[in-house]
C-alpha cells in the first residue's frame, strides 16, 4: 500500500460473483452472511474510488454502506492554537474574527 492511498470497506445488498472482482478494481469479494458483499482493499486515490463507486451504480446494485481510511504518512492532526489557519483566517478549531464572518449589514446608501 502506498502512501495516500484509500483503505475501503463497501457493503452491497446480495452476493457478487467473484468474477466482478477485476471489474472493481481488485478489491476482494467477501460473501458475507448477512446476505451483503464486502469489497475491501487499498485504492491509489478520490478518482479510482469514483469509478468503484460509479461502477456500484452501473451494476445496479444496492449500496448498503462504504467506510473508508485514509493512509497518509504525512498527514497529521493539529487542533487549537498549533492549527493552520483556515479560509477566513482563524483557526482549524475557531471561527474568525474577521469582517468576512461578520453578518451583512444594509445595503449601502447612495
């Protein structure tokens, strides 16, 4: 498994035939005995999950559920003061104090 990659769990409503198991990107098919398939795996990235999900679709099977991890070595995570600032300004954790969050006033007079 490569750094950033996707770990995904996916349950659909009845039981796949393994041969669907290239056509989903190599995830593995677990019947599961609740009636479900599982398909778990690493995926490379958003786009190949996607196109796993978009493929759910086309079949025209039931999602039940999709879980998924990301592995990022890099990523860590910082909340309070340490955190990075956000769009407006503040903090992961804060809002900003800035005139963008500030509710908007009447419209101006001319």
């Amino acid at each position: 498994m490569t750094s950033g990659s996707i770990d995904v769990d996916i349950r659909l409503d009845g039981h796949l035939d393994q041969h669907w198991t290239d056509w989903f990107a190599g995830l593995t098919l677990t019947h599961e005995p609740d009636g479900t398939t599982a398909l778990r795996g690493a995926l490379e990235d958003q786009a190949q999950l996607h196109g796993v999900l978009a493929r759910v679709r086309d079949l025209g099977t039931k999602l039940i559920s999709a879980r998924l991890t990301r592995n990022d070595a890099t990523r860590t995570q910082r909340t309070g003061a340490d955190a990075p600032p956000n769009r407006l300004g503040g903090s992961a954790c804060e809002p900003s104090e800035s005139p963008t969050n500030a509710p908007p006033g009447p419209p101006p007079q001319e």
